[in-house]
C-alpha cells in the first residue's frame, strides 16, 4: 500500500490574502507621503494620502495648480501603484 503525496507547502507569500494587501497598502501610503514630503514645490500640509487596493487618493487643498500637478506626477512612478486618482484642489484667482 502507498502513501498518499502530501502537498508541498508553497514558500511564497499569499499575495490575494488581506493581511498581504493591507502591508501592501501600508508601504504604498509610507513612500507616497515620503515622496511628496520630499518634494519642494509641494506644501503638503492640507493633503491626506489613502490607498486602498494599490489605488492612491489624493485629497485636500494646495495653493497652485503647479502644486496639484506636481503632487500626482512625483509619485504616479513608485512601484506597485495601479493608478493615482487626484482629488486636490486649490484656489482659482482668475475665478470670479
């Protein structure tokens, strides 16, 4: 009589489990905030960064449109970002 094959345990990390997308989110939202800390044309005072599912949100005010742009430009690179939805805004002086 033979053996059953158990199965191999797979030494790589269940990337679909929750704990793994929320690390992953986690470290997505620490580099987007690094990056745009690190950035000068940036006041990052007034905007907040959520990731949910490798997606960044971008909210809150800036100054310039220069600074919105800039905001989703410098980090729309970093790896792992799915894509950058952009819902800073800032004030229109030309606006009456």
């Amino acid at each position: 009589m033979t053996k059953p094959k158990e199965a191999k345990k797979s030494l790589q990390p269940d990337y679909d489990s929750e704990a793994a997308r929320l690390e992953t989110d986690n470290n997505l939202k620490e580099k987007v905030i690094n990056a745009l800390q690190a950035n000068a044309f940036i006041n990052c005072e007034k905007i907040s960064v959520r990731v949910a599912d490798r997606l960044v949100f971008l909210e809150g005010t800036v100054h310039l449109q220069h600074e919105r742009i800039a905001a989703q430009q410098c980090i729309r690179d970093i790896f792992g970002i799915r894509a950058v939805i952009n819902y800073l805004t800032y004030h229109n002086e030309n606006a009456q």
